[in-house]
C-alpha cells in the first residue's frame, strides 16, 4: 500500500489482475483535441454563459440557449477527433480478456470509436453521438440531426412527434439513468482493480465508484495529472499525463515490461 513503493507494487500485483474495471473522465480524451469542460483550460471557465447549454430549465425555457447548443454541436471538435494512444491501450487490455468493464464520463464515443466493444462501455453521462427526443424519447444518430441545422433549421423539431431534442446526454438538472447507473457500480464492486484515468473524481457518482471497488477489495489505482480527493485510499497514484502513463501500465499489466 502507499505510494512511495509505486513501481514496485504496480509490478507486482498489475500482472495478476483478472477482472480490470476503469473509470476515464476528460483527460484521457484531451491528447485527441477535446477540451476539458471544468479543467483551466475548460470551456466554462472560459466561457460561463456556454453552461446554460447544459443546464435542463434554460434549454427547455429559452429557444435562444438550444439554437446557440446546436451550433455548439455542430462546431464541437470531437467531429475530427480521433483516438489517441491511451483508448487504444485500453482495447488491447479488453482484448486480452482482462478488462471487465469500461466506465466513462466522457460523452466523445471516442472508446468505441478505438474498438471498445459498446457491451463494455457503460457511459454514465451519455453520449452526444446521438439525439433524443425530450417528449417521446426517439433516438436519432447526430449526424442526420446536425444535417438539418446545415440546412437551415436552427432548432430540429423531432420528426416523430415535433418535440425538443437535445444530445442525448445528461445535462445538469437531469437524473442519471438508472440501469446505467446500476451496471456502473456492479462493475465498480466486481472488479480486482479498478483504474481511474483523467478524471478528478469530483463528480458523483463517478467519484463514489473508487469507493465502492475498494470497500469490495479490489486495488485501486489513479492515474490523472492533478490531485484527486482518492489518492489517499489509491493503491498506486501516478500524477502523469495520461498518453504516456496509461499504454505504459497496459504494457505491465499484459506481462511486457515498461
Ligand atoms: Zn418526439
């Protein structure tokens, strides 16, 4: 335990773990061009009026906010973003039939975009890859909804039933989904070691996962360029960026070295 030994114990018990579980927020996505929405080089520090977006009352009460959202959309870097060297260090380990399953609060797709099998990625906050229907919950790729805005319309109506679409992902103000949820914390208590890669672990429930794996005797290991409020209960912490750090374990959990 602790962190002076890190390398050691990473050796040590990385090789033997069977059932991985992983948890990625933002910063594992940045390395592909996405900007981190909260850290300091974050879309809300910078521009605070763009949470409104995010925000269920606003988006429902002012068309405004959803015709400035769906330029958003339109104009989001994660269009052109592709996989970097830390998604794919993931598939490898889900390819070799240790890694169980794959948490994210990221809503890019980027993870099945890398060949993540979709059954193993549960995404907690959604994905923007898709659009849903706030009244009748039809779903829609984005693409043929951002096709729309392309020509002209600034607030697609649902085809279905002319009700308000957004992304389908959870904005502030909206619950999770509960099956998701669910699926999130079997994993999270069904694992040997549950990894966390770029994310603070501030958010819940996503932050309550650690606690929940650890309580249920797996190892926990972080790996996220700052501090995080679980490093203290971290079987390893490595304060690197996650590019570098993430391929590097990958390698010493599938037996090849550093
Ligand atoms: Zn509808």
């Amino acid at each position: 335990m602790g962190t002076m030994d890190t390398p050691l114990t990473l050796a040590e018990f990385l090789p033997k773990a069977k059932a991985i579980t992983v948890l990625t927020g933002a910063g594992i996505s940045t390395d592909s061009g996405i900007p981190d929405f909260r850290g300091p080089q974050g879309v809300w520090t910078k521009d605070p009026s763009a949470e409104a977006m995010s925000t269920i009352g606003a988006y429902l009460a002012d068309p405004e906010v959803r015709r400035r959202a769906w330029r958003s959309r339109r104009d989001n870097p994660v269009w052109d973003a592709e996989p970097n060297a830390a998604h794919a260090a993931l598939v490898e380990l889900e390819r070799a039939g240790r890694l169980r399953a794959l948490i994210t609060q990221n809503i890019d797709g980027l993870h099945q975009r890398a060949g993540s099998s979709p059954e193993t990625v549960i995404e907690i906050h959604g994905t923007m890859r898709e659009a849903v229907c706030l009244s009748c919950g039809l779903r829609t790729p984005m693409p043929e909804i951002l096709a729309r805005v392309d020509a002209g319309e600034d607030d697609p109506p649902c085809v279905e039933c002319g009700g308000i679409q957004k992304s389908a992902t959870i904005s502030f103000g909206q619950a999770l989904d509960r099956d998701v949820l669910d699926a999130a914390v079997a994993a999270a208590r069904s694992c040997d070691l549950f990894l966390a890669v770029g994310t603070s672990l501030t958010v819940q429930p996503a932050a309550g996962l650690c606690l929940e794996a650890v309580e249920h005797g797996a190892r926990l290991v972080i790996i996220n360029a700052e501090e995080t409020p679980y490093d203290g209960l971290a079987d390893a912490v490595l304060r690197l960026p996650v590019g570098e750090a993430l391929p590097r374990l990958a390698r010493l959990a599938l037996g090849g070295g550093r």
